[in-house]
C-alpha cells in the first residue's frame, strides 16, 4: 500500500463531518444544501493536493475546526453580495448648487 493511499483513507466522510459540534452554525446560517456543497468542495481540494503530494500537516488540516474554519471562508465568499452598497448624492449636489461653476 503507497502512503498516498493512506493518506487518501484518512480523509472523513462528509456525513461525519456534517455531524461535528462546529459545523452546526454553519448549518444553521447558510443551511445544509449549502454546506454540503462547501464539505465536498473542501475535501475535493484536500483529495488534489494529496495527489499532488502538496499535502503538509494533514492532521491539522482534518481537524473538524480547522475543516470548519475553511468551509465557513468558503461560504462568506461564496454569499456574500456581488455588488457593494452606494449612496448616489449627486442629486444633492447638483439641485443645491453647490456643484454649479461661477459664472
């Protein structure tokens, strides 16, 4: 057995991560469609970098908190509005005259 097929058996499943103590405010906040696409996303790229042989401290990296910390990243990005708020003031300074050239 090659110790990337190791490495490979040592990846959870997403069932049980879905299951641990910090992913549950993630469930609740983004639901769990959502963050079962971000789990598998997650774990997709731990399965590249293992085939890549890119992999440093896998512990660390499968730790549920740690699996949680780069899922809940993923989904802020992934939610968060395209488009940033704006105030459109330029009625103001055009009806005001504070915008006008002396003449």
């Amino acid at each position: 057995m090659s110790p990337t097929s190791d490495l490979f058996r040592r990846l959870p499943a997403v069932d049980a991560l879905l299951g641990e103590e910090p992913f549950a405010p993630l469930r609740e906040r983004y639901g769990r469609p959502l963050l079962l696409q971000a789990i598998r996303s997650d774990l997709d790229a731990l399965r590249e970098a293992i085939a890549r042989g890119a992999v440093e401290d896998l512990d660390e990296r499968l730790r549920p908190e740690a699996c949680a910390e780069r899922v809940a990243r993923a989904l802020a990005e992934a939610t968060r509005p395209a488009y940033a708020r704006v105030l459109n003031a330029t009625g103001v300074i055009l009806h005001t005259g504070l915008g006008r050239a002396p003449i």
